[in-house]
C-alpha cells in the first residue's frame, strides 16, 4: 500500500510538471519524489495511463466538446448556436495554447528513462510501442491545428536557448510521426480483441493509415488551390508515397483476417447497436475504445438530451440528402420531392440506405423505456435541450432502453470509439482511389459496409451524382463514391471537419453556405401548424406574423413558394458561414508562444 501510495504521488508530480508548464515545457521531469522511477513495467504500464486519459471522449452536456456531437464544427450536425471556428468568428484572442507539448515533453521523458525497468522484454517493448503511439498522437493533432510545429525528441534543458528554434516544416514533423508508428507497430503486441482497451499492432497501422491518408490529400488539394497551406517545396512523388504507405498500413491490417466489421446479418439495426454496446471487449470491429461505467461515476450525458428528440442539435439536409436510395442511386429529383411530401419518408429504410434510419430518428422508433418513442414530428417549435434544430433528430448513440440514461446527467455508457475496422477499409479505399488503381480493389473493400447495411455492392456509375447543386459533382465517380460512403458511415463521429479540411472542401462545403433542414412548405409538417394541429402549444411564426407575435422560424424561399425548407441560421447567417479560405484552415498561434521562441516561429496565414 505505502509502495502505492509513493507511486501515486510521484505520477501525479510528473503530470503536474507535464501539464502546467509553457510550449516546450522546459522545466526539467528528471527530479521526481521517490527514487528508482520507471523501474518496473508495471510504474511504465502507469506512467503511460496519463495518455489515455487524454483521448477525446462523448459529451456531457448538450453542445459540449465530445465525439458524437463533434460532426456540428461540420455540414453534418447543427446546433442553435454557430460553431466559431466555421463561422471564421476565431480571432487571436482565442488562440489556445499549445497542450500537446507538455504531453509530448512527458512522453519523451518516458522514451529517455524507460530502459530502467526490469521485467518481462516483450512488456517494456510493447509500453514503448505505445509511448511511440502517443508521440505520434499528439504531433499528429498539432499538425493539423497549426500545420509546421517544432518536432522535439528528448526532453530540452532549461536553458532559454532550448527554446529559441524555428518551426518544422510539416513534412518532416509528418515523416517523424510515421517512423513512430512504424516503430510503434514493431514493438506492440498482437490482438485480436480490444479487451485490453490499449493499443496494439492494428491500432497503430490504423493511425498510420489515417495520418498518411490526411497528409496526402491535406498536400494535394491545398496545393491545387494554390493557397498558403501546403508545403511549397513538396512533390507530386512524394504525395504518392503518402497515398500508398496509407493504402499499405490498412492492406496490413486487411490482410491479417484479425478484424471484420460486426454484422448478425440483420442491416436495420446491426450498424445502430454497434455504437449502443457498452462492452466492445469482443467486438469483431472496434479496436480501440474507451469504457465508461455510471456506478463509478465515470458517464457522459447523450441519451438525456437527445432522447427528447431534440438535443439543441440535429441532422442537416445535406447529410440526409447524401445516403443513397435503397437500389444504391442518388436521392435526387421526383423521388426525393415526392418522399419529402410527409414527413418522415424520406427516411424510411425501405427507400434509403437503412444506416440513415439508424443515424436519424423517424416517427415511433424507441426512444426511452416505457414506451417513450418518437413523435410523429420533430420539435422544431420547442427550446434548450428539447428542441431539434433541422427537423432531423440525431438517433445515433440513444439508450432507449435506459432508464437512467434517458433521464439523468452522467448516466450514459455508450463507448467512446476511437479506432474501428471500417475506417481502414474507408482509408484503403480512398487511397487507391487517389492512386487511380484498379476500382475492383475498392468495390472489394467497401463491400463489408454495404451488407452490414442490406445495399447493394459500389457501382461507381450508378452512385454517381450529376445534381448542379451536389458540391462533388466534379469528382470522378469513382473519388465522390468513396468520399460519400466515409460521410455515411462515419456520420456523427466526430471525423467530418478534418476530411473538409484535408480536402480544401471549405469553399463547396462551408465558406458562404447555409446548412437547411426539413421541408416545411410543401409537407405535412406546416399542415399541422394550426391552433389544433401538432404544433398549437408552441406555433411556429415565419415570414409576416399575426399581431402580438414575433418571427421565430425561418424558412428558404419567399412566401408564395411551393417548397420551402427550415433555414435555422437565416437571421444570424444571412451571407452564410463566414469560414475564410485564406486563413481558417489553421488556427492562429498564441503570441505570447512566438515570443517564447525567440521570433523564430512566425504567425499562420491571414492571422
């Protein structure tokens, strides 16, 4: 117990000198309250839970940072309020500061002082595997807020000087955080479950696959742009290398027949309780996760809020628009008109890609125990947590089951997922795609997705989606197929802004664009918005309304027009997000760490 209690107080030490300190973290980690540190693998295994613990988790509150909701930085999902960092609202007073490198100062201390241990080899090489993962982590997330950051290895002295160098290109920083991984996926051990919830061999492949795949196409489409954010000296040859060691690390993990994606054979609710089971230990898919346990008091908040069918938050036209029909076409023209007619239709899994229908609510599915289920239509007229935003309530991630859950703050255990096998067949796909290699490659690839999902098998020319008003109507068929299928699959997970911002989608997706919900004018819904209709506890005024009441309800279009759909952010929007294609693809520098460097670092574009 005294041993425990000494080791308590020695990693809480090094996690306040890791966390508390400036940028580069220079004040020394080597003076610790008990000797012999890091001297077992079991002081490296608890060393190492500090990293853990800072993975991104679900949220608590309604609106608050957290993986299901993240998608609202996006076209995805949308709140009440505007997301600032889309909106170009972020100025140099919001600059944050440079978390990463404190942890990545603790990491390096860990990778100088590790050799202390005794015990079992393959143990300490496998914490170094993950100490090498973490590296990676957190210069992979600087990357891609601030692009060119200093790649530090060791642990700096506390001379000032230490300080005084300038940024890395981020090429080099990306090169050095690939031969991490690769070093990572030497040394961890094999697994064939996340039971263990630590990384493994797979899960750093995956990651390498994710980095170099955003790298690759961050590189390609900003330099086509011609826009200040992409590397000026880089070749079209070494962009490739990017595109294939991301295809290379997936076909890796592909090829090892370790994984699969989880399916009973049952596509209206297979891919739904894959993020509702709160115990992935087993699961076939998921490969690295986090476990959360209310009666520890270790829960998030999902299910209260959005088993009122509300939330404040909720599904954008643009997404639901993007899942195919059920055939495996694009939902455009009478189709679509005629389905948008009554609410609800243009959900239903007879006619559409059954995981919409499990992303979006639709009319009397559960949504809490005893026999609470969705209403016939969505709260739009409602506030705070109870009211739904677009007309399309975010389904994904409910406990309709739970009672707790569905009723209290910290009740909910939905996992936090970080790592699953349908993301590398996305990042196996999309980089033969890049490469232009033989389609069949992809078709085999993303065929495990379509039958969890009851769709037919990717055909390239059947999918592809000539609408003037699609953003990716220009894209070869074969790219905008694999580019909607990760939309689709990875919906409300938190991954959609980093595939616009790797993309240099913003000016198709964002910049000037307003994201729409339901139809209103033109379906059932503005039918029942009469003094006995749905509606007349909370009537919805748009346009000229009666005498004593005010406007609160938007809507596109003029009045007179046939079809008009929920435009949420008509008022405050009214020129669209204000995202500045010069400047918002990376967050500005805070200027107190410009001068910690000695002005070696300089500011990012257009800040």
């Amino acid at each position: 117990m005294k041993y425990k209690i000494h080791f308590f107080i020695w990693i809480t030490c090094v996690v306040a000198m890791s966390c508390n300190k400036d940028f580069l973290d220079k004040q020394p980690l080597d003076v610790l309250s008990t000797a012999g540190n890091l001297a077992s693998t079991n002081e490296l295994r608890l060393y190492l839970n500090q990293f853990y613990e800072t993975l991104p988790g679900q949220p608590t509150v309604t609106g608050g940072i957290g993986i299901a909701f993240d998608d609202t930085n996006s076209d995805n999902l949308m709140l009440t309020s505007v997301n600032a960092r889309i909106n170009g609202d972020l100025a140099l007073s919001n600059a944050a500061k440079m978390d990463e490198y404190s942890r990545i100062r603790a990491v390096n201390y860990f990778l100088e002082n590790y050799t202390n241990a005794k015990g079992e080899q393959a143990l300490i090489n496998g914490y170094l595997g993950e100490a090498k993962f973490f590296r990676a982590w957190f210069y992979f997330s600087l990357i891609k807020k601030y692009g060119d950051v200093t790649w530090v290895s060791k642990v700096l002295s506390s001379d000032d000087d230490a300080m005084h160098v300038p940024r890395t290109s981020r090429v080099l920083v990306i090169d050095s955080v690939l031969a991490d991984l690769d070093a990572a996926a030497a040394l961890l051990p094999l697994r064939t479950n996340s039971a263990t919830m630590r990384v493994h061999k797979d899960v750093a492949l995956a990651f390498k696959s994710r980095v170099a795949l955003y790298e690759a196409t961050w590189q390609k489409y900003h330099k086509l742009k011609a826009d200040p954010f992409w590397t000026k000296n880089i070749s079209d040859e070494k962009i490739r290398d990017y595109f294939t060691q991301a295809k290379n690390a997936a076909l890796e993990v592909m090829n090892s027949k370790r994984w699969s994606i989880a399916s009973t054979g049952n596509p209206l609710e297979d891919y739904k309780n894959l993020f509702l089971t709160k115990d992935l230990s087993a699961s076939t898919e998921v490969m690295l996760w986090r476990k959360y346990n209310p009666g520890e008091n270790i829960g998030h908040s999902i299910s209260k809020y959005l088993s009122t069918g509300g939330g404040d938050i909720g599904v954008t036209l643009s997404l639901v628009d993007d899942y195919l029909t059920r055939q495996g076409a694009p939902f455009t023209g009478t189709a679509r008109s005629q389905a948008q007619a009554t609410y609800a239709a243009e959900l239903m899994p007879t006619l559409r890609d059954p995981r919409l229908s499990q992303t979006v609510a639709i009319p009397g599915q559960p949504l809490r125990p005893n026999g609470g289920v969705v209403a016939a239509l969505p709260p739009v007229n409602q506030s705070g947590f109870n009211r739904n935003t677009t007309g399309f309530p975010l389904y994904k991630y409910i406990e309709y089951d739970d009672v707790a859950a569905t009723t209290d703050d910290f009740k909910s255990s939905v996992p936090a997922i970080y790592f699953r096998y349908a993301e590398v067949l996305l990042n196996y796909a999309e980089a033969v795609a890049e490469l232009g290699e033989d389609a069949t490659l992809i078709k085999t690839a993303l065929q495990p997705l379509r039958d969890r999902a009851g769709m037919p098998g990717v055909d390239f020319n059947r999918e592809y989606n000539t609408d003037p008003a699609y953003p990716f109507k220009d894209l070869s068929p074969v790219l905008q197929s694999v580019r909607r299928e990760r939309r689709i699959e990875q919906a409300a997970e938190g991954t959609r802004l980093d595939d616009i911002l790797r993309w240099a989608a913003a000016d198709v997706l964002l910049a000037k664009k307003r994201p729409l919900g339901v139809l209103f004018t033109g379906s059932n819904m503005a039918d029942e918005n009469t003094a006995t209709g749905f509606y007349k506890d909370a009537m919805l005024y748009y346009d000229t309304p009666p005498a004593g009441k005010s406007v609160n309800f938007y809507l596109t279009g003029t009045p007179g027009d046939a079809r008009r759909y929920m435009d949420p952010y008509q008022k405050v929007l009214p020129n669209g997000f204000g995202f500045k294609l010069q400047r918002d693809y990376l967050l500005p520098i805070q200027d107190r760490m410009l001068l910690l460097t000695g002005g070696e670092w300089t500011q990012n574009p257009g800040w």
